[in-house]
C-alpha cells in the first residue's frame, strides 16, 4: 500500500491512503501540541485493533455475540532496550463462551496480520528518487530469479520472464502495482490481490499452485483490464477526453444514428443484429458511449475481425460493455497463448451455464485419475482435512468441452461452492477449477456459501447466473450432486504439441465454437507494449441478457450526470426535470447514485453513500415539498442501511417533519429539546433544510469538472497513461 505523507505545520504531519487520511501529532513534552496521536501510538493501537478484528471475525461466523467481550493490550518495555517490547494482549470472555470458542477466539487472535509482519521483522528499504509520482518502479514483492526458468503448461516463456517483461510494461506506462495480499491455505494453492497504488480501484487477483504462477496470473489479469479499459467501464472519464481525437483507442470510428434514431448501417452485421435486435426495437441512442457521454458524436465503435472471414466489423463500445462486462478478454506472451486464455473463459462460462441451469448431474473423476495429479490431491486432501469435503467432477459433457469443476461443501453451514475451471489440458482445467475455488478466500469466508435447492426457478433465474460469473457464489441444485451421472466420464485431452501447441490449441477452440454454429469476432491490442485480445461471441458469451441494451443499460447515466453533479446550481425548474427523470425511468430506490452516473466518489462520504431514494428526498425537501419528504424519509429510516451520523440527521429530519406538517403543532415548542437530543450542529442542518438556507446537507458541491472528486481524478489519471501511450503509438505508425 502506498502511503503519502504531507508535512502539516509545527510537528503534525498527514498520511494519506486510499480514501483515508490520517493525521499524527506529538505530545506537548516533545515540543508538538497533542492535537494527534503519534506515530508510534498508531503503530501500537494497530495490533490491538488488528487482534479485536479477528475475534470479531470469529464470532460473527458463529453468531457469538460481542457486546461482552473485552480486550486489551499492554506494552512491556524492557528497561535495558527499549526497542526490546513485549505487547501483551488480554481477552475477557463471558461465562458461557463454550470451551471451543475460548480456544477458538485466542487462536484467532494469533492469526492477527500486524502480530505476523512484526514477528517475521519488516525489511526496509530507504532511498532517494527524484519524483515521487514519476517513479514507477513496480511494488512487487517477487523478484524473478533471472536464472531460473520455470515453464508451466499453457505459458509461451518462463514464468520469471513472463513476470519481469508484465512488470516492465506496467512501469513504462508509469503504473506502481503493489501487492495487497498473498494467501496459502491449503497445499499447492496461491492466490493475491494487486493494485494501482495511485488508483486502488484498479485491481486484479491472481491464482495458482505456485507463488510466481499466481503472481504471472495476476499480472496477466492486470494487463488484459487496461487493454481492453475494463477498469474504466461506466466511469465518466470528463469532457476533454469526451471531446479529444479518440476516446476509446485510435482506431475507433464514431456513426451518427440514422432517421427516427435508428441504427447506424456502419455498425454490426447481419448475424450480431439477428441477436442483438430481434425485435427491431433498439435504437441508436441505446448504444451512445457511457464513457465520454458525447451523444452529439455519435456512437463510438471498434472493430472486431470476423473469425470466418476476416472482415472488420463494428462493434458499439457501449454495447461489448453492457453485455460482456470482463468476458472474452486475455493477455499473453504470444497472441495465440492469449486466444487459448480468452476461448477457455468463454466455454467455462457457457457450459458453465448450461450445467447449472439445466441442474445436470456430472460424473465423478475415478481416483485413479485424480492420483496422476499429486499436486492437486494435496490442495483437495489439505481441504478435507479441515472439514470441507470436495467433490471432483468431469464437467467436459462427455468430452465435448475442456472443462473440469471442483465442489465444496460446507457442513458447518449447508453452503457448497462450484468451482469450473477451463483449458485444452486436463491437468490444467483441474488445477484452474481448485484454484479458483480458493481465489482471495479464507477458510472463514466460506461461511458464506448459499445452500443448495430443489427449486429450478431460483437456479436458473438470470441473476443467479450473474453472481456466479461474478464470484462463483451462486445457487447451486441439489440434481447438480445426484449420484446418478447424465453424462459418463472421459478423460479428454485437447492440448497441442512442440513449440506451436497454443496455436493448435486455439484453432481448436475455434473448432469447437464453429461446430456449434457460432460466429466469433476478435480484437487484438497491443499498444501498451503487451499482447492482449478480447473475442466476443453473440448469442453465447454474453453476461447480460441481451435486453439490458434498452432495459438496463449503462448509459442510462446521461439522463442524470450532469445534473446530479451540478445539483447545487440548479434553479428548482431544473430540479422538478431532474425528479421526474429520477421517478420515471425505473431505477432501483436503492440503487447507489455512483454507479447509475458514474463517479467514483469517496464510499466513506455522504455522495459516496448517496442513493436514489435519498437523492429523491432531498431535492423534494429542497422544493418544500414537505409531505413527499417525510414519506420518503420514512422509507430511508426503515430500509436503508448507512452511517450513523446520517441516520440521525434524517432521524431529527423526520420528527421536525413531523411538527412541520401538523397544524396543532409549533417548533418553537419543540426545538429546544430537539437540539438536546440530536445537537446543534444537527439541528441547524434540518431547521436550515426546512427553511431553505441549506442544501442538500452533507452532499459538498461539485460540477462536470469533477471538482473535489480526487478519488475519481485518480481513476481517470490512470486512464490518462492508457490514452497517452495510445496516441504515441498511434503517431509513430
């Protein structure tokens, strides 16, 4: 994690950090003014929040109530070194905490990861740089032993070549990646979590049996985002960009929708069109860019070559976007090891689908099988033995498909967790799906596995399938573990060989897809100094039903970007237009305003927080619309989950409402005990709303210029380096 330090006056100095900031201080008899902590003060707190964090983590799995519990640390010096320290950390637990729990709870605690990083002695390094923010050296806690060369199936170079030539890619564009966190649980599975550490909302996580090949993974992942601008989806990247000499990348072409907004004849072909426009009813304002929002230029395509012939054609961004969202996109040392990435995903997740959906029953995998893999058996034993049982299945529908699924089951809870994996070799497939099962995971994390059922409808209902393609924690049918199997087990093998195994091995997944009668359409990107495609296949790898395009679609924002950022300026007109669009375009009430617009606000701040319902109660109290007001604070207090501050303020919102809407009743006779209840300072902020002197409370000003928005400035200074990079490389062809 990176972590910015300004100097503040006298001794206070500001640490900032993702969206925090932190402020230390020193004590008067060290010449500060002990307006703060101190630094080592932080540092000391750190282990005793660290340690209560992973009791509470413990007794919520448990339903353990906390109220009860109490703990401490001391810190004992010793008098000849006082770098010398014991922390010694106390727990008081109530009488009827079972002695499991007891035991439990202390060993939580010595899971603590400050305790950890202490006890294993932090490295430092310190040295000089001439800028800050322009030196890009990548964060990462691996570094590739030159001389070895570790190959892995499915890799084009080593795994230590793979990761210094990502790593290096990622520096040049001026990216610090960092690594959050690493886990092992079990044997022979590696997972971590990688970020920008300017721009923490652009992460990736990695998965594999060894540390570098999770590393690789990770990076691999990191890569494939940028090129294909997956952090970016739905974010507003401001009006320069909107209006430079491309938004997406250099090669986009932008179409001007016809009469009566209709399609663009530029755009799709006839095959995408039968699956995208069945009806005849989408129209081009459907399809207008989310990013840029610029609807006066027209729709902003890319093209895609046509697999069965290599012809261009030209897909709308919005619509890969809504559709797609991360499926179908890979990077690679070699175009054809990203092809074989890109078509594994997209067969994992359709047959995927088909499997669950139509609660098919897959075989086992013979022991005799599974004991050609040691490596995996090991992850699968190390599972078991902390009482999760596993189930191994050939997911290939009788070998028609490279694809292998890993079951677990929770007894603790009733939960299970189908894990697919894809890839042309057995081997690979199998590893992939344990890995995946495990990806960021703690042994407690899953305690929040659904349990299976015998209704179909909550299995095949759509977004099942999407919280499935999300983090495999989706509902799964109880057919799915009959032990009667639907199809019987083959022990397939799709893999190439010799030096061109991932061509043969892309040309096969093509192969598959054309037997299916499928068409597939595939971009390459390569500007960023690394090799990545995305391949979209209509009517198969879609995420979103196809409807969404009219229904549900990203670009629903441009109705409310502007608008909402500019809320404190505008006149009550403007206003009453904004409530009705609010009222009628059949947005979720508890929605969150950052997404519908696309805005990266600070989660820890009111805007961040901000949802439709709220927003819709605060223009009306803005209008005097008292009455419409107190109906929907009536509905934020009942069914909105947010900070207590917040609730308060709408709780002394609602009781002046109250007084304000009843004839009998006058604040004067009131307010003086209000003010005990909710403060002043509160107070101030309802009467004020009432009477019109306040605004819209908690909610700071900001415009289309995205003032005061720094988390969202990070985003899109991010995706700055992308669009310079494009442009050089774009002007020196």
């Amino acid at each position: 994690m990176e972590i910015k330090v300004n100097f503040l006056d006298k001794l206070r100095l500001e640490a900032k950090f993702d969206d925090f900031t932190v402020v230390a201080d020193q004590p008067i008899r060290y010449k500060g003014d002990g307006s703060a902590p101190g630094p080592f003060d932080y540092f000391l707190a750190s282990s005793a929040l660290c340690a209560a964090y992973f009791v509470k983590l413990y007794c919520n799995t448990r339903n353990i109530p906390t109220e009860n519990i109490r703990l401490s640390q001391n810190n004992i010096v010793d008098p000849e070194n006082r770098y010398q320290q014991i922390f010694k950390i106390q727990v008081e637990l109530p009488e009827d905490i079972s002695e499991k729990d007891r035991q439990g709870i202390l060993r939580s605690i010595d899971r603590c990861t400050v305790k950890k990083v202490v006890q294993a002695g932090p490295e430092f390094v310190i040295e000089e740089v001439a800028n800050l923010d322009a030196d890009a050296q990548a964060l990462l806690m691996v570094n590739p032993d030159t001389e070895a060369s570790t190959y892995i199936p499915g890799k084009d170079l080593p795994l230590e070549q793979t990761i210094a030539n990502m790593s290096s890619v990622l520096a040049k564009l001026g990216i610090k990646i960092e690594i959050a966190s690493w886990r092992n649980i079990v044997p022979n599975v590696w997972s971590l979590h990688i970020r920008d550490a300017h721009s923490p909302m652009c992460f990736t996580n990695g998965k594999g049996s060894t540390k570098e090949s999770a590393l690789a993974s990770a990076l691999g992942e990191y890569i494939e985002r940028l090129n294909n601008n997956h952090f970016y989806a739905g974010a507003f990247w401001g009006e320069d960009i909107a209006n430079a000499d491309f938004v997406h990348y250099p090669n986009e072409r932008w179409f001007k929708p016809g009469r009566k907004d209709a399609l663009p004849a530029e755009i799709l072909d006839a095959y995408s069109l039968a699956i995208y426009n069945p009806d005849g009813e989408l129209r081009g304002s459907h399809l207008i860019d989310t990013n840029s929002g610029n609807a006066k230029r027209g729709i902003c395509s890319l093209p895609y070559v046509r697999q069965s012939d290599g012809e261009v054609v030209y897909f709308p961004s919005n619509l890969v976007e809504n559709l797609y969202v991360s499926n179908g996109m890979s990077a690679g040392n070699t175009l054809a090891e990203a092809q074989v990435q890109c078509l594994s995903e997209i067969f994992e997740r359709a047959v995927k689908r088909e499997i669950l959906e139509g609660e098919i029953a897959l075989p086992d995998v013979p022991q005799e099988v599974l004991a050609k893999y040691p490596r995996i058996v090991a992850g699968i034993q190390g599972l078991e033995e902390q009482g999760f049982p596993v189930l191994v299945k050939d997911a290939s529908l009788g070998g028609v498909y490279p694809l292998m699924c890993v079951t677990l089951m929770n007894p603790r809870t009733g939960g299970v967790f189908a894990s697919f994996g894809a890839h042309p070799s057995f081997e690979v497939a199998l590893e992939r799906s344990l890995t995946e099962l495990l990806q960021g995971r703690s042994f407690e994390g899953l305690n929040d596995l659904p349990p299976p059922t015998f209704v179909s409808n909550a299995v095949t209902e759509p977004n099942n399938f999407v919280e499935h393609f999300i983090d495999s924690s989706g509902i799964v049918s109880w057919r799915f573990f009959s032990a009667k199997a639907d199809y019987d087990f083959v022990e397939w093998d799709f893999s190439g060989q010799g030096e061109n195994s991932n061509a043969e091995e892309a040309a096969t997944l093509f192969g598959i897809l054309k037997d299916l009668g499928k068409e597939a359409y595939m971009a390459v990107y390569d500007d960023l100094g690394a090799t990545a495609c995305r391949i979209l296949v209509p009517g198969y790898s879609e995420v979103y039903p196809v409807e969404d395009l009219i229904w549900d679609n990203t670009n629903k924002a441009l109705l409310f970007r502007e608008d909402i950022l500019n809320l404190h300026r505008l006149d009550d007109a403007r206003l009453e237009a904004l409530l009705d669009r609010l009222e009628n375009n059949e947005l979720d009430e508890y929605g969150d305003i950052a997404t519908l617009i696309g805005i990266e606000f600070d989660e820890n701040t009111d805007w961040g927080q901000l949802n439709v319902l709220e927003l819709k109660l605060l223009i009306h109290v803005a209008l005097q619309q008292f009455e419409d007001a107190h109906d929907l604070v009536g509905a934020f207090l009942q069914y909105n989950d947010n900070t207590v501050e917040r609730r308060l303020f709408y709780q002394a919102l609602n009781a002046a409402l109250e007084v304000e809407l009843d004839d009998e009743l006058d604040m004067d006779d009131y307010e003086a005990n209000f003010r005990r209840m909710f403060g002043n300072e509160r107070m101030d902020a309802v009467l004020g709303s009432l009477e019109g002197t306040v605004r819209f409370h908690g909610l700071t000003p900001t415009n289309m210029q995205l003032e005061g928005l720094d988390r969202h400035h990070r985003l899109i200074d991010s995706y700055r380096k992308l669009h310079a990079a494009r442009a050089k490389a774009a002007s020196s062809t």
